[in-house]
C-alpha cells in the first residue's frame, strides 16, 4: 500500500491549487475615486502636521492669521473643467497661490500646485491636484465653505481649524463635522471628514 506521495505528485497538486486561486480569486482594483480620497487625505493630514510645527503668529502684523496653512479647491476655466487644489500659505495675502508659497508633496518633491488646468503645462507641479483630468472626478463639494471658491480648510499651530480668513479668524472656525465629497461621471461617491476641535480627518 502506498503510504506517501512522489514529488511530481506534491508539485501537481500545488499547481492545480495555484491555478484554482487565480481563477477564482475575485481582482481586487481600487477605482479612481478612491485613489482621489487617498491622495486628498494624504495631503490633508500632511498640511495639518506642516501648520501645527509653523506657529504663524506675528504680534506687529494684524493679519498674520492670512498666513497660516491651508488646502484651497478651486474651479477650472470652461475650456478644461472641473477642479483643482493647491496647498500654501498666503504670505503676500492675496488670497491667492504662488509658487514660492506652495508646499511640496512629501511623496514626489514637487509643488502640489497648479498655475493651469492644461496638463501639458504643469512643469514641475503635482499634476494630480487636477481633479477631472487626473481621477475623472465631477464634482467635489465641501459642506463647510465660506467662500466663494470650492472651497478652503486652513489649519493653525493650535489644532484648530478655519473655513475662510476672509475678515476675523474666530469667525470662521469649524464648529460641525466638514464633509468633503467627491463624485465621478458614474456617480459614484467617496467622502473625507474633518473634525472640529480637534481637526480630525478620516
């Protein structure tokens, strides 16, 4: 009676098996979308940690707070559509971005920025902040803005977290859940939240 198996035998058994698996393993493919919410809640939390190390209190300048470190959504012109972010820290207050405000991504070295929505003229900035071009995302909306972009989230020293500088910084901390959502051309949804008070993202 035999009582064990011959290596040719182990090895076929092995391989049946092998192949049983890739046929009936399901293919596990992480959409766009969620590429997207993992990219932004890199950032995110990337931001939040830059601005908590950079204390940008100035006791001569009254509007220091135009200072601090934050995420901005903006549209797209018509001609490209859709949307974009840029992450800076507004030392000329303006409002606006410029490269020598920029943060760079700590993954790739370059400026997480936009100066265009045209992909071929990004140079050396972070071609994934163009939201429809990069990840095929629609729409993204913040339920916590206060401005008249897309939308903004600006982080203090402090932990605590702003919708807009526009005037007073206390008027505009975050004071409910910020519910930022993203949707593709299917319509499917992915969400990031940002908690007051202790400026939780997830």
């Amino acid at each position: 009676m035999k009582k064990s198996f011959t290596l040719l035998e182990i090895i076929f058994v092995i391989f049946l098996i092998s192949l049983l698996l890739v046929y009936i393993t399901p293919k596990f493919k992480i959409s766009k979308i969620q590429l997207a919410k993992n990219q932004l809640l890199l950032h995110l939390k990337y931001v939040r940690y830059i601005a908590m190390l950079d204390d940008k209190y100035k006791p001569a300048d009254d509007e220091w707070y135009k200072e601090l470190w934050r995420i901005k959504f903006e549209r797209c012109d018509e001609i490209y559509g859709g949307s974009f972010y840029t992450i800076f820290s507004d030392t000329n207050h303006k409002g606006h971005a410029n490269k020598d405000e920029v943060l760079k991504d700590p993954l790739t070295g370059k400026l997480i920025y936009a100066s265009s929505c045209n992909p071929e003229q990004l140079y050396n900035y972070q071609a994934n902040v163009l939201l429809r071009y990069h990840f095929g995302i629609k729409e993204i909306n913040l339920s916590c803005n206060d401005t008249d972009s897309l939308g903004q989230i600006i982080f203090d020293n402090q932990g605590d977290v702003y919708t807009s500088v526009k005037d007073e910084l206390g008027e505009y901390v975050l004071d409910e859940t910020c519910i930022i959502t993203l949707e593709d051309f299917n319509n499917h949804k992915e969400y990031i939240r940002i908690e007051p008070n202790t400026g939780y993202i997830y």
